[in-house]
C-alpha cells in the first residue's frame, strides 16, 4: 500500500524533495508538461514583501519606490488587512520559485504545482514569452543593471540616478516593441559595450545629427523631410536612440528600464491564461496525488479550501465584485475544455468541431497555451455553456441614464457579444493608451507624440507624462490626436 509523503503540516526540505519528484512526474508524463528545471527558494514572509514589491524579480537594482511600497505592504499584512501570495515564480531557466516558508506541507506541494508546473510550462512554451524574452539570460542581465546603476550613484549621486528612475519607471508601458522582436539579452554584450563606451558615444545620436547636418545644407527642403520615416511606438528606445543631449549613463539607464519592461510584455497578455493553466495544473495534480494515495483526505480538504478562495468569483451585484478574477475565469475556461472533449453535448459539438469529443484534453490544452494569448484565447474557447454556468451578461453604462442597460444576454446574439466584449477587455489598448512618437521639429528639437484613441477615450494625465518624455529627451514635448488638435 502506498504511504502518503506528508502526514503533518510541518516541511522539511527532505519532504519537499520528494514531493518535487512526485509532481513532476504527474505533470511530467501523465500531463505532458514540459516545464523549465526549477530552483526553490524558501523565504520570510517580509522577504515574500520585499520581492514582489520590486516586481518580483530575484536580483533588482535599488530604488526609493520599492522601499514605499515594501513599507505600505508590510504594514497592511501586520495589521491582518491583507494577505500574501503564497509564492512567485520567475520566467528564468532554470525557474526561481519563492515559497513562503510559513507555508503547511500541503500548500507547499500546492505551490510548487502551481509555480513549478504550470506556469513554468507556460513560460517555456506559449509563443509570446518564447519570442520576447530570453529565461536564461535574464538573471545575468539583472545583475549587470544592478551593477551599472550602484556605479551611476556613487559617480553621479543617488538624487540625481533616482529622479531619473522615476521619469523612466512612468514610462515603462511606452518602453516595448509589440511587432518588432527586439535583440536578445546579452550581458557580456552590455559589458563589452560599457567598455567601449567612448566610441559608442560619439555613434549613437548619429542618424539624428545626420538629419539636422542634411537640412542645413539643403534650404528650403525643411517641411519635405521628416524625422523620424515612420512612427515609433517605443518611447523609451527612441529617447534613448536620439535625444541630441543626454548623457551616457542615462541613455544606458533607459536601455536597462526598457529591456526589463520588454521582458514584463508578455506577462500583460497572458494574465488570465497563465494563471488558468497554472490554476488547472495545480488541481489536477494535487487530486493525482490524493488519487494514488501520496495525500491524505486532510490535506485533501485544506488544498480544496484555499483552492476554493482562490478561484471564487464574487457575483456582479456582491459588495467584494471588482471584477472578473483571472483564477476563476481561466480555470473555468480549463476545466470547460478538459468537458468538451471528453464529454461534449451537440452545442459543443456545433460550437468546436475541432476538438469536441477528441478524449486528449491535455493535447487540445498544451496546444491552446502555446498558441494563444488572453483576447484569441477567450474567442476561441469561450463556450455558450460556460457563458451560462458563469452568469456572464453585457451592461452599457451611459452616464446621463438612471439605470444601466443589458444589451447581450443568453441568446445565439448574446453569446457572441459577451465573447466579443471579454475578448476586447484583454486587449492591449484597453489598459495602456496607444501613443508614437511622429516627428521631431528640426529647428526646435520638439517633439511630437500622437495619440490614438481607444473607444473615444480622453488621454489622462497627458501633463505628467509630458514631464517624464521632457526629463529624457531634453527639448519640448507636445501630444496630439489623429487630427493634430494638440493635446498638451
């Protein structure tokens, strides 16, 4: 008969080895997962505040933001006002995943199947992360930052290194390439560069110089010539690229901010897919383990409960709604496959003639976290039944009414346009406002940003932005919308 790995909440690291091994398994050949080489880390839980305060990175370079937010964090999880995450898991190869050392037994088996299974699989092989980050070079990069910025404070000052920081952290979400795939991390690249520094300097805002040398030369030609061809979406790259006056280390410090923001991307597109698949990944594994009798029924009943306040879904008139939660949503979604193709109904089979039926949930799975980000994800595998076991509606909210009107309910129109309202939600322009940079003004140097709006939306706080775009290229800045009405 098989003993259960655990039967006391305390851990041991002897314990928790043998409960890897026996995870792994499962995910490994009865999943079919192929998740990174994990590294665990046990911590406190003030050393569990301080990581994901400072975006949950292992290595970070310092700054007086992290210390605020540490400091507001701690004290609301002192007071009992908040709660922890019970791990963090980084898309590093091999992967790092922090585990509160507060932990039971049974939710450290809990977590490592969550972190170390499934979204370290995810991280490995949804297409986003494998085309816009590079896991085994971020550590190093990480460490390369930290070196590089400590050097600027101690040669520039602290004040000085940290107001720049701050212009630079605003504007992170302006610091990606959405379509054109950016250069792999390379530390010993970015040493050599360091190196080199002095001749880098003098090439760097070459093709911008060349543009002001070749319209002097040419009168008359002013307003025939634009700079840059063609609008750059990447603020940060174009600042750092161009802007005529700045100096060496802040060009470097925007390329550090920049990267690691390049590195977050994929993140922002996946939110409710990876934490689905990991959600999945974690009940299903943890009822393999009870099922082969590695578990015993108490600590079957004490994954169930926090599994449960994890994936609950307030409803949309409960006073603790704020929103629809990822967990529920995307393990919904998970389990709702796993039924279709095991046990469909003629509306499924009508509704995924692809896969309905197949009896492989895993295949259809892995295929669909591999292929699909958030908005795809949810017009693709959203089903009718789902809509319905979930209580999903569509409300239009016009401020000028007294009352709220439903506009899709539980009909063939209805489905379609709760499927279409979700998948819009997870869309990128729905969070951060769409903004290039579509010309520089040769004789001010001011630049020109246009804004596109998303849905009508007025752009907010276009002044402080403003401010942050003028502490990096060092000239006037000015927004504008589609129809060159100046913004600010």
């Amino acid at each position: 008969m098989t003993e259960p790995l655990w039967t006391s909440t305390e851990w041991t690291f002897p314990k928790i080895e043998r409960v890897y091994d026996a995870i792994q398994e499962i995910a490994v050949e009865e999943m079919g997962l192929e998740p990174y080489p994990a590294q665990l880390e046990i911590i406190t839980s003030e050393q569990m505040v301080d990581a994901y305060t400072s975006i949950g990175l292992p290595i970070f370079y310092h700054h007086w933001s992290f210390g605020k937010h540490f400091t507001h964090q701690w004290t609301q999880y002192q007071r009992g006002l908040t709660g922890l995450a019970y791990e963090i898991v980084i898309n590093s190869d091999p992967s790092i995943a922090y585990l509160m050392e507060e932990n039971t037994m049974t939710m450290m088996a809990l977590t490592i199947s969550h972190a170390c299974m499934g979204h370290s699989h995810f991280f490995r092989n949804n297409y986003l992360f494998r085309q816009w980050t590079d896991a085994a070079s971020i550590v190093d990069y990480l460490l390369f930052a930290r070196a590089y910025i400590k050097k600027c404070e101690v040669r520039e000052g602290s004040a000085e290194v940290e107001t720049f920081l701050d212009s630079c952290h605003s504007l992170m979400n302006y610091g990606v390439n959405r379509y054109k795939r950016p250069a792999k991390l390379s530390p010993a690249k970015e040493r050599k560069r360091d190196d080199e520094r002095d001749a880098y300097r003098q090439s760097k805002n070459s093709e911008l110089a060349e543009f002001f040398k070749s319209l002097q030369a040419e009168e008359g030609s002013v307003s025939e010539k634009k700079f840059p061809q063609e609008p750059e979406e990447n603020i940060l790259f174009f600042c750092e690229k161009y802007a005529p006056d700045l100096p060496e280390w802040k060009r470097e410090i925007i390329r550090i901010v920049r990267k690691i923001s390049q590195y977050f991307y994929p993140q922002g597109l996946t939110k409710l897919m990876n934490e689905g698949a990991a959600s999945y990944c974690h009940y299903r594994i943890m009822h393999r383990l009870h099922d082969k009798g590695l578990m015993t029924d108490g600590s079957m009943l004490e994954f169930l409960q926090s599994h449960t306040n994890v994936v609950f879904q307030p409803a949309f008139d409960d006073r603790r709604y704020s929103g629809l939660n990822p967990y529920a949503i995307g393990l919904g979604m998970m389990c709702d496959i796993e039924r279709i193709c095991n046990e469909p109904t003629a509306e499924d089979r009508k509704q995924f003639r692809d896969f309905a039926g197949c009896q492989d949930p895993m295949m259809v799975l892995r295929e669909a976290w591999q292929n699909y980000r958030d908005e795809s994800f949810v017009r693709q595998f959203l089903s009718n039944k789902l809509i319905r076991d979930m209580d999903l509606f569509e409300l239009k909210d016009v401020r000028r009414e007294s009352e709220y009107l439903v506009t899709a309910i539980h009909d063939d129109n209805g489905y379609d346009m709760i499927r279409e309202t979700l998948a819009n939600s997870y869309e990128r322009q729905q969070m951060i406002p769409e903004i290039e940079v579509v010309r520089v003004d040769p004789k001010t140097r001011e630049l020109f940003l246009e804004y596109k709006p998303y849905q009508k939306r007025a752009l907010a706080n276009a002044d402080k932005m403003i401010k942050h775009i003028h502490a990096l290229w060092g000239y006037p800045v000015s927004i504008h919308d589609t129809k060159q009405n100046r913004i600010t």
